[in-house]
C-alpha cells in the first residue's frame, strides 16, 4: 500500500504536537452530556417499532432508495413527509436532503448569484461556510449577534447592479455556544433593507415551542423568512435535513443545487422515521418540558456553584464552559469521564485558539441528580 505524501503527515503531526489530533471514539455507558439527542428520539423504541410497522403496512419492503430522486428514488413517503413538514413548520414547501451538510452546501452553492452578496455570522457552521465558498456570489462576515455591525456592513455595500441581492444568514442556536441571536430583531434589520433572511435551526428543532417547532416559529417569524434549514440529526433524533421556503425556491433547489440533484436518495426506513418522529414532537410534550425544565436547573446549578463565569450565555440545550488550552480542557473532560459523565472538549483549530471549551448537551432524560452531580465534579476541577 502507498504511504501517504509526505505534506498530509506533517499536518497530522502537526495536529498531534498541537494536542488537537482528532481521533473515533468509542461507544461507551457514561452519563450522556454530549450527544445531540436533546429528547431521547434516537434511543427510543417506541419511534423504531411504529416506523418499522408503517412500512409494512404501506408496503415499504425495500432496503435504499435505488437511486437519485429524479431518477428513481423519489418514493411516495418523500411526499408526504415533505407535506407534513411544511405544514408543521407553517412554510409552503420542504425539500428533504441526506443531511444538513448537504443541506447547506446545496442552499448556498446555487442560491446566491455571481452579483449578490452574503453577510453571515462569523460564528456560522462550517457547513455554511463551505457552501458560500462554493457560491460565485461575494461574501462577508459580521461580528457575532452584533446587528449594528452588521447594519454598518450593509450600508457599506455599493449595489450598482439591478437585481442584486443580500443574503443575511445566522443560525437560531449556535452550536459550539449554544447562544441565540434576536431574530425579530434581524428580521426587521432584514425587511428595512430588502434582504433575504436564511435561519439554520439545527439545535432548535425539538427545544423550542410548545412542540419543538424551533425558534423562528416559536417567535412567528415564518412569514418573514426567506428559508429555514433544518436537521433531523439532533432534536428528531434520526438523520437528513430539509430546507423550508416558498415552493418555488423548492422549485429551484430541486433543478440547481447540485448536493440534492447528484446524490442517491434517503431510504424508506429513513424517511419513514423522520415522518414518525415528527408525529412523536406533537404527542411527546412532556419530554419537551423536561428538557426546558433541566435547561433551566442547570442554569440556576451553574449560578449557586460560582460556575457562571465559565459559560456562554445561553438557554439553549448547548451549555459551554469557556477553559482556555487544548491540554487542559481535555484534562478536565477526562476527569469528568473517568467520573461516569460524557462530557466533550471543544479544541482548536474546531473554535479559536483560547476559545477551548466544554460543551454540555442537555436532554430530557437526564436527571437533577446527575446535573447536580456533573457541575459539583467540574467546580472541583477548575477551582
């Protein structure tokens, strides 16, 4: 076998001097304050058996999709799920995609135009990112949530060419902060100058509104929205993503965005559970509330410990204790592992040199106890 150039081992060394050397890691029994899994969706056997039980009596009995959706792939559940969602989500059309990364990179590389123009929060998903740098339209960041900052950029652009468009992009829950921007206010920031608004709501879907519809929903934003991006991965608790909008941008991502067009489609099975677990965030309130109610716990457990400085604002399921150095926050993660918690670092070069964190997810089945016991083990450690 042919080793590999010797460029790519020297960035892997590299990684490794730097202590920032990613690596698999196993499954393992730990008290779960790491995984997306905000409402227990993915664990949960009554969502196995009801998907599993609606393909057999739809007479779903096939294992992939068989190809593209527009060639072969596009089964009748797509359709229905797709229907659901919209109606759920109060837009007028979903487009379900194979993941949110496919989701973003398909938005962004065929929305924007070569003349447009994106300004996007600095602290936006890699995912975001690599789709604007596949745009042929010009990009710029503004500084996170700071909306005069941005008010300042678009003031600045020059817009000689008509038709030309502003894309604003943020995301409704950051996912290594865990905070959350005003979206009525960036809405209104977006209609006084005719831009376009695009909101990933990755790590809202599930945790807020009455039934998880997320945060732009939440505060009726819908109508004010160009498109929404949502993944199934986190609160849903299974795996693809959808864009939400009016369905002629449905239109458009369904003839141009290549990450949709050249890709095989979802399976029956997993199309099946997005549909079954969407049923469960209209009839599964309770663990909806549990997971408000903890967020809520740990916020005032973190305040009693003298733990609050540590963290980033936030009331989001994403809970983040700012520990500067590689070495050291994953010292501290260790610890915390060796205690029967699954607690992740945060390192560089994923958030910025002194930026190292911990990254606390929240859920509906964890206890008090374990909150409790979990900020009691990392207020020991720090202090």
């Amino acid at each position: 076998m042919k080793q590999l150039p010797k460029s790519l081992s020297q960035k892997l060394e590299q990684r490794k001097q730097n202590n920032a050397l990613r690596k698999l890691p196993l499954g393992n029994n730990l008290i779960d304050f790491a995984s997306n899994d905000y409402l227990g969706f993915a664990r949960s056997e009554e969502i196995f058996n009801q998907t599993h039980n609606y393909l057999l009596e739809n007479n779903l009995k096939i294992n992939g999709a068989t190809g593209s959706r527009l060639i072969s792939g596009n089964h009748n559940l797509y359709q229905i799920t797709e229907d659901f969602i919209a109606n759920f989500h109060q837009f007028e059309a979903a487009l379900i995609f194979n993941s949110g990364y496919d989701a973003n990179v398909g938005f962004f590389s065929s929305v924007p135009q070569r003349n447009d123009i994106i300004l996007y929060d600095e602290l936006c998903h890699a995912s975001i990112r690599d789709g604007i740098q596949m745009s042929n339209a010009k990009s710029y960041k503004f500084q996170h949530n700071d909306f005069e900052d941005l008010e300042k950029k678009i003031k600045n652009l020059e817009l000689n060419i008509n038709n030309q468009e502003i894309y604003i992009v943020t995301e409704s829950v950051f996912s290594m902060d865990g905070d959350t921007p005003n979206l009525e206010e960036l809405s209104n920031l977006c209609e006084k100058y005719n831009c376009h608004l695009v909101v990933d709501e990755a790590h809202a879907l599930g945790v807020f509104g009455d039934f998880g519809q997320g945060l732009v929903q939440s505060q009726e934003l819908q109508k004010k929205v160009f498109a929404t991006i949502i993944t199934f991965g986190k609160g849903l608790g299974c795996h693809g993503a959808a864009i939400l909008g009016s369905q002629e941008l449905k239109n458009y991502l369904v003839n141009f965005a290549r990450s949709f067009i050249y890709t095989t489609g979802l399976s029956p099975h997993s199309v099946g559970t997005i549909y079954v677990a969407y049923q469960h965030l209209k009839s599964e309130k309770e663990a909806i509330q549990n997971l408000k109610r903890n967020i809520q716990f740990f916020n005032q457990e973190k305040l009693q410990l003298g733990l609050k400085p540590l963290f980033v604002y936030s009331k989001s399921a994403i809970q983040c204790a700012i520990i500067p150095g590689n070495e050291k926050v994953k010292s501290i993660a260790t610890q915390l592992q060796q205690n029967g918690f699954s607690v992740k670092a945060i390192l560089s070069p994923t958030v910025p040199e002194g930026q190292e964190r911990l990254r606390f997810c929240l859920h509906s089945y964890n206890s008090e106890k374990e909150i409790s016991k979990v900020l009691q083990l990392l207020s020991t450690f720090v202090f």
